[in-house]
C-alpha cells in the first residue's frame, strides 16, 4: 500500500508542476503588450499571495494543528528570513540595474517563497495519499486548483523582475519540482511529517506576507494614474477572490 501510495503521490505532483508551464501561452503575445500586462499579474500575484496566507494557509495551520506563540514566531521567523535575503541581494546588487541577466529582488525573492511554498504542496499531497487513495486525488485537486493562479503570477512577478520569457519558464518549472522533495520527505520521515508541516506552514505565511507587502504593493505604487490604479486594485482583489473561491473546492 505503502508503494502504491507513493507513485500515486509522485505522479500527481509531477502533474502538477506541469502546470507551471502556464506562462507558454504568453509566448504568443507581443512583448509590448504583455509589458502593459505584467503589473496586473503583479497585482493579482499580491492578491493571491494575501488570499492564498490568510484563507488557506493559516485557517489549515489553525483548524489541523493549531495556533500558538511559537507558530507567531515561526511567521515571524519567516519575515525575518525574508528581509535578510533581500537585504543580502540588494548589497551586492541595488547598483546595477534590472536586466535578463540581472533581475530585480523581487524576482529573486518570490523563486525562494514560491520553492517553499512547492515543498509544502508536495508534502500536503504526499500526507494525503497516506490516509487513503480517494484523499489524495481530492488533495491533489485542490492543489492543482489552487496553482493556476499562483503560477500566473509568479510567472509575470518574473517577467517584471526582469527574466526573460524562457527563463522565467524554466524557473517555474524546476520550482514546482520542489514539491517532488516534500513527497519524498514525507514518505521517508512517515510519522514526522507532521512536524515538519507545523514548521514550514506558518514559515511560508511569513516569507508570502513580505514579498507581498514589502515588494509587490511598492512596487505598484510606482505606476500612477486613476485608470492603472482601478486595474491594479481590481486585480488584486481578483487574486484573493480566486483564493477564496477554491475554498469550495477543498
């Protein structure tokens, strides 16, 4: 049972790190046009990143192993973990400007959030096939659902840091990949899995919480302008409404 639980679970996060090669459909636009694109993919990536903290990730810390001071500091710990990585990139790099071969923190930042956050999806799906085969296929399911919008704007975060359309496909893809590690741990550590979930959960919420407030928001206040500023904001609310709605689908 144990094998046949495994290839499932493997199976089903090689499937979906497929979906990271969403951003092929982008092929097929004008560059100039997509420029005028990616900071509402930036903005619903916000959106996302807020909903996907607040309306999954902390009700599941919450409801399955429960909230408490050192849960705080974990997220805390996160946050934390993120300004020392960007204040890392920014010494050795804010001099130079943001080019394919060069990008911009943010970009940075969200490939080591979305890798966690990849790790913890592999590791929920490999839990989930555990408990038994009808549990897997729904985890994995939800999980798929919940990646599609994620992958849209992580994909357009990229590409606004400055990765070239390739690159920045490429990135995704062997981010996604992560999630093949979170099954293996699970299968390896069996009982343990659990802690370490407990542990990586609440860390993800940080590191989300400052690529979303301290890099994507700024970010978007570099463009001004009623009409920009409508867009932004109805897709950032875009973004937590699709987090909200694959609430019914979990």
């Amino acid at each position: 049972m144990a094998s046949g639980a495994f290839l499932y679970a493997l199976l089903s996060v090689l499937v979906v790190s497929l979906i990271s090669l969403v951003g092929l459909a982008t092929f097929s636009i004008k560059v100039e046009k997509l420029r005028k694109i990616l900071l509402y993919l930036v903005s619903f990536a916000a959106g996302a990143l807020f909903g996907d903290v607040f309306i999954h990730l902390l009700p599941e810390l919450t409801e399955g192993i429960g909230f408490s001071i050192q849960s705080s500091f974990i997220i805390l710990g996160g946050i934390s973990f993120s300004f020392v990585i960007e204040k890392f990139v920014h010494w050795r790099h804010c001099h130079l400007p943001t080019t394919s071969t060069h990008p911009h923190p943010v970009a940075t930042m969200n490939l080591v959030g979305d890798g966690v956050h990849n790790f913890i999806d592999g590791l929920i799906i490999g839990a989930s096939y555990l408990v038994s085969l009808p549990v897997g296929i729904a985890t994995t399911v939800a999980v798929a659902l919940h990646e599609i919008p994620q992958e849209i704007g992580d994909f357009g975060i990229l590409l606004h840091g400055g990765y070239s359309r390739g690159r920045a496909l490429f990135m995704n893809f062997m981010l996604a990949l992560t999630s093949v590690l979170g099954v293996l741990l699970v299968f390896l550590l069996g009982s343990l899995s659990g802690s370490l979930t407990a542990f990586l959960i609440p860390f993800a919420a940080g590191t989300f919480l400052y690529i979303a407030g301290s890099d994507l928001i700024p970010e978007l206040h570099k463009e001004t302008g009623l009409g920009k500023a409508f867009g932004q904001l109805l897709f950032f609310l875009l973004g937590i409404a699709v987090m909200a709605l694959l609430l019914f689908f979990g």
